[in-house]
C-alpha cells in the first residue's frame, strides 16, 4: 500500500526544517510528502523550497483553518494510508512503518496511532498549563469505545487509511477537538483502530500550541461531538451501561443449624471503561441468613435474617445459611426469583 504524509504548517517554518528532515529519515520511506501551508507569514516557503529536489511538494492556501488544510491535504494526495504531521512536530524514524503494518495486517482498521514524547521550548508557559514534563511519555490508551465516549486521547499524529477518512467526509470544521470528531466517526462507521504502545515521534510544546490557545473552546466543542454522536445506536452499550449478574446456590455438606451453600454472584457491566465498583441489593426469604465470612458462623463480620443485604464487588463468593430443610436450589422458579431480585444495583 502507498503512504502520503500530509504536513500542515502555519507559522511554523522555526520548526518545519526538523520535521521534514525526520520524514525523510524514515525507515519506511513515504511515496508521497505533501505540505500544506495555511497562510503563514514566516520563512515556510523558503524552508519548504529547500526540500523540493528530495521530492517534498508544497501549496500554499488561504483558509486560516486546520481542518480545511487537513482535509486539502487528503484531497491533494494518493496515498492508500494517509500519515498526518503537524510542522511543530518531528516523527521518529519508526513512525510509518509501524502504523502502515497495522493498517496492512488488517483491512478492518481505519486508524493507528502511538505514545508520543513531550518535548519543547524550555521556557513555553504551555508546560504548567499541560501538567507535563519535557522528556516524559504520554502514554495513550488502546481503542475501547467506552472509554472513547468519556474523553479524547488520540492525537492527531496518526496515520489513517484513505477510504475510511473519505467514508466519513474527512474533518469537520470545528475550531478544536477536530481529530477527536474523526476518530468517533470512524468508529462510528464501523472501522476498527489499532493502538502501538510505544512512543512514536515528539510532541513539540511551545508558545503557540493549538492545544493551549484553543482550551477555553474545548468543552462546548466536547459537548457538541457528544450531541452529534453518542446518541446513535452504535454508542448505546458505550453510554448507557447494564449490569448483568449471573446467580447460582451450590449446597454444601449439612451442618448442625443448617445447611452452608455458597452463593455464586458473578457481575459483569457491559459497556463500562473502568473497573465497575457493583453493589447489589438482595432480599434474602424468610429463614434464610447471610453471612460475610467463609461458611462460619463464628467468624461472620455481618449477619442478615430474611432482610435486605447489600454486597459490594469484586469479593469472594458469598455464604448463604440455609435452614434445616432447605428448598432446592437448582429449581427455574428458585433461580429465576435470585436473578431478578439480584438485578437491582446501585452504583
């Protein structure tokens, strides 16, 4: 498959030498290297002239707007894979060839993406406004739907096939979070994503960042994307969790004052990003007692008869006291009653 790398530039010719001089030194070296340079007033096009003999093309046009110059560039180049780069930004040498092999090992992903570096202008005001460290790793996380409903933590330097960002019409024009309206929509179509947790290239902080300059508009352009978005079926499981619990009594050995049985609940949230803290509301029939401790009743931190009881996931299996002549266990009717009286949690 062929890769284009898109490089979009405004302003940002101090730094589109570095970058270029890195796409360049790529083990896999791209078929096409496009830069799209929105309107800067500083020495890009010099910078850009210089790279023109080792096949680096440039346009330049007027929007005055990332997502236009992001989706100029799609339109402008061929590539099957289509690497995005921004101008203050410098991929490492193992940056295309390691997304493009996800992308070629499986036809269902529309889009990989890495870790990336910190990296920057020591004394940029943007570091204690990110809450970073020069030198550190930002680590992503893998492509879980459910955790992609609750933030963005996928950058825009990432490589994506072609036919899945024109599927969906490339970026839509919004002044922030464009990248995180794409990778929903990708989902949202029905493509996978693949998620390389090794640092990839380094994310320049400096004095100008997009991701600094345009945060007093990042949460109405969140809400915007929710709106947009997570009300369509494919987000139902994502934004709208259920519990399931699976119930079982397992009779043990009788005992003088009843019989021990080992209550079996086993909780499984469907949809969840983050590990469910369930707690469920029992009714426990008239007889019966319930016991936090291993089938000993000397040792029992709390005790029920016939009442609510209210058990708190992950734990051990709960014990269950039943009296002398206890009713079966395994019957539908029996379950089915323990099953519906088990689907009542409280988060």
């Amino acid at each position: 498959m062929t890769v284009s790398v898109v490089i979009t530039c405004h302003n940002y010719g101090r730094y589109l030498r570095e970058c270029l001089e890195s796409v360049l030194a790529q083990e896999r070296r791209p078929d096409e290297i496009l830069i799209v340079d929105d309107a800067s007033a500083d020495d890009t096009p010099t910078v850009a002239a210089a790279y023109t003999p080792f096949g680096v093309r440039y346009e330049r046009v007027e929007y005055r707007n990332a997502c236009r110059s992001y989706n100029h560039g799609i339109a402008a180049t061929s590539g099957d894979l289509i690497a995005f780069v921004d101008a203050d930004n410098a991929p490492l040498p193992r940056f295309i060839g390691a997304l493009a092999a996800a992308l070629e090992g499986d036809p269902a992903l529309g889009f990989a993406y890495s870790d990336r570096y910190w990296v920057g202008d020591a004394g940029a005001t943007a570091w204690a406004d990110l809450g970073v460290v020069s030198g550190t790793i930002y680590r992503s996380f893998p492509p879980d739907p459910a955790m992609l409903v609750h933030d963005n933590f996928i950058d825009t330097m990432a490589m994506v096939r072609r036919a899945a960002v024109e599927a969906v019409g490339g970026f839509k024009d919004i002044p922030i979070l464009w990248d995180y309206q794409l990778w929903v929509a990708i989902m949202e179509a029905g493509w996978g994503a693949h998620y390389l947790p090794e640092p990839l290239y380094h994310y320049r902080v400096h004095g100008s960042n997009m991701i600094v300059a345009t945060r007093p508009q990042h949460r109405g352009c969140a809400l915007l994307i929710r709106r947009e978005h997570f009300g369509k079926p494919f987000w139902a499981p994502y934004t709208h969790p259920q519990l399931a619990v699976h119930l079982q009594l397992v009779p043990g050995q009788m005992l003088p004052g009843g019989t021990p049985c080992h209550l079996l609940l086993t909780p499984e949230v469907i949809g969840t990003a983050y590990p469910a803290e369930v707690r469920l509301n029992i009714a426990l029939p008239a007889g019966v007692e319930y016991l936090d401790a291993e089938c000993d009743r000397a040792k029992a931190r709390f005790m029920a008869r016939g009442a609510g009881v209210r058990i708190g996931f992950p734990t051990r299996c709960q014990t269950v006291w039943l009296p002398r002549s206890p009713p079966r266990c395994d019957s539908p009717s029996s379950r089915g009653r323990a099953e519906r009286l088990a689907r009542s949690p409280s988060h």
